[in-house]
C-alpha cells in the first residue's frame, strides 16, 4: 500500500502569497487582506526587498555572515518564516508574490511549464516563445491595486526586467526604475521612497540565487554575497525616510546536491519511457504523458526514485494542496506525474537541458522544508 502523499512542510504550505497584500494593506490599500493574514502596523511608504534564494534555513545556518538580518530574525516580533509554496521555484514564487495568489491560480506552475495551447514547454524565467503574459496569468496584480488606489509604486531591478513577460505576468503594476549593482538599486529605493508620502517600492536581488546555483549554498562564495547583501539592507533601513517600513522576504530556499547524484533521462530508458514532455526542474519534474501511459510512467518513477521522492499523481499532488486552489484553466499544464526530490538526488535530460543546468551545484524546487521555507522580517515604520 502507498504512502500518504505529504502536504507541504508543517504550517508552510503558504505565506508568499500573502505578504505583498499584507503590505499594501499597510499603506491604506483596500480589499486585498484575507482572514488570518499577518496584521501591519499603518505605514505612510514601504519598501519590500525580495532576495532570490535566500531561504530561512539557510539564514539560520549562515546568519554569522549577516548580522543585521540574524538580529532581525533573532526578534520574534520582527520575524516570521513562511513557505514559499510549491514548486519552491523563481517563476512561481515571484507570480505568488506579485498576484497574492497560489500557483494553481495564478498559473505560472514551474521553472518549466506545458502550454496546452501549443503542445509545447516554455522557459517561465526566460518567457522565450512563450504565451501572452496577460492571457496566461490574467489576474490582478497586488502592484496594480495599489496603483489604482494611488500608491506610488515603484519596482526596482536589472533592465532586461522591464516590459519581460515574467514582468508583465507576475509583477506589473506601476512605475520601474533600472540599476545595476545593489548599492544603486538602495539608492534609488531610497529616492523613491524620499519622492512620494505614500509608496510601495519593490526591489529585486538576485545574485545570491546565482551564486548558490554555480558555488554551492555551503560555499565560501555564497558566504560573502551574503555579507555583502546585509550591508545594504543595513544601510537601506538606516537610511529611510520617516513613516517608512522595510519588509524582507525570498523567493524559495536551495540545497545542494552533488553532480553525482543526478540521474541522467538520456541514460535511463525505463524512466524516460511514455514520457512526451518533461516540464519542472531537475529538482521537481512535471511529466506530461503519452496517451494510456500514465500509470506505467507513475511506477517506473517510483520504483527508481524510492525513498530519494515523492513521485504522485496531478490528481494526488491537488488533493494534497501543493498548488493551493487549482482553476481548470490551470490544471492542463501540471503534468499527470510530478516527481519531486525529497533526497540528495536530482534528475535531468542532458538532451533537453543546457550544460549550464546540467552543472550547477545549488538546487530547489521540491517540497523540503530547506526549498520551501523563506524568511519575512520586518523594521516598522518610525517618526511618521
């Protein structure tokens, strides 16, 4: 007899979602907070700061190079740990964030996903090829309610994210400001902020993620990136405007996984036999199946994976609640066997994915609590 499918890890089988809403709702936005939402205090501006892969047992493990987020952390009443929901990916995450939405609504369901449209998979990160932006995730955005309500919001990032399809999907709504290096995105949060009595600025990290995928999260690499990542943040609260509150967050946690521990598709036909299309990531696969050949593939993938994941039906993952609600729009593009790594262990396809991919360290993805779990710390806003 098979296991029960697991939810999410303990009480993180959501938060993301809610911390944008929460915010907004802050600053006087209405309509947008639901029961059981973290209650803020009034804010005149704030400023959230979303650090790509900066996950809450990674921030535990590696506080001692960030002191100014560990004394965050270390106070309860300025701290909390969310999940980031499922799949613990960028795409997703950063749709979670931006919409208020869980995944099976907004519909942005992994680093890879199915177009039923199409027949094909496209990258979310990249959006090359892929749909209308607007047509896949039509939903309003927590950016453009806040806009619509008067808010002044402002995202700050690199420039190639401005008018992306990711953008454009997940996170419109407002006005965006380009710069570089994270000392210039601090400045120029700080400039928005000082510009307008009543903001919500947005800004964007992301080379801690790249670290970790190319160095490792135990790195030495990725230790110092985080140093240099606290001494901003430092300086951004430090040097806010009164009224103004600073909220902190991430996008999903990262582990590492040896490249010896990774299973190749092009070597191992039992796995790679029914399957039509392989969507997800190496950490959490989503298997688009050959007519008749789903309960086929559901057995080989477990029998290989073993105890290394949880290999579940599209059926048993809903039920489960790892996308939250499911719209039926939605569900086509979750594939009829999802194979997400609880182990040491990864899976990839050296004929599909990139060398790039193929050699990186640092994963995430699956449901363990090290992918999943993300920190939200708060400075309240002061001298309003």
């Amino acid at each position: 007899m098979r296991s029960p499918v697991p939810g999410l890890p303990e009480q993180l089988d959501g938060g993301l979602d809610r911390l944008l809403p929460a915010v907004a709702s802050s600053l006087g936005v209405t309509g947008l907070c639901a029961a059981g939402d973290r209650t803020l205090a009034h804010a005149d501006r704030a400023v959230v700061v979303l650090v790509d892969g900066l996950g809450a047992e990674l921030l535990a493990r590696r506080g001692g190079h960030a002191p100014f987020l560990r004394r965050l952390a270390g106070q309860p009443s300025r701290a909390v740990t969310i999940g980031s929901g499922f799949p613990s990916t960028t795409a997703t995450s950063m749709a979670t964030f931006g919409s208020g939405l869980r995944a099976g609504r907004h519909g942005l369901v992994g680093y890879e996903a199915f177009d039923p449209a199409t027949g094909r998979v496209f990258n979310e990160l990249s959006w090359e090829d892929g749909p209308d932006p607007r047509t896949w995730q039509p939903h309003r955005t927590v950016f453009e309610a806040a806009a619509a309500e008067g808010v002044d919001v402002v995202r700050v990032g690199p420039a190639f994210f401005d008018g992306s399809g990711l953008t454009r999907a997940a996170l419109r709504g407002g006005r965006f400001v380009a710069a570089d290096s994270l000392a210039a995105r601090v400045d120029a949060a700080l400039t928005a902020l000082r510009s307008s009595p009543r903001a919500l600025v947005y800004l964007y990290w992301g080379d801690l993620d790249k670290v970790g995928h190319v160095h490792g999260c135990s790195s030495w690499q990725w230790g110092d990136e985080l140093e240099s990542i606290d001494a901003e943040l430092a300086r951004l609260a430090s040097g806010r405007p009164p009224g103004t509150a600073v909220h902190i967050t991430a996008d999903h946690g990262m582990v590492d996984v040896p490249l010896h521990r990774r299973l190749d598709l092009a070597h191992e036909p039992d796995l790679d036999a029914g399957v039509e299309h392989l969507a997800g990531e190496p950490r959490s696969l989503q298997l688009h199946c050959a007519p008749g050949a789903a309960a086929e593939v559901l057995a080989a993938w477990q029998e290989r994976l073993g105890a290394d994941a949880v290999v579940v039906t599209r059926d048993e993952a809903i039920t489960a609640g790892w996308f939250g609600p499911v719209e039926d729009r939605v569900r086509p593009r979750v594939g009829e066997v999802i194979a997400t790594m609880t182990g040491e262990v990864a899976v990839v396809d050296s004929r599909h994915h990139r060398p790039e991919l193929l050699a990186l360290i640092g994963l995430h993805g699956s449901l363990t609590r090290e992918e999943v779990a993300v920190p939200w710390l708060t400075v309240e806003a002061e001298g309003a």
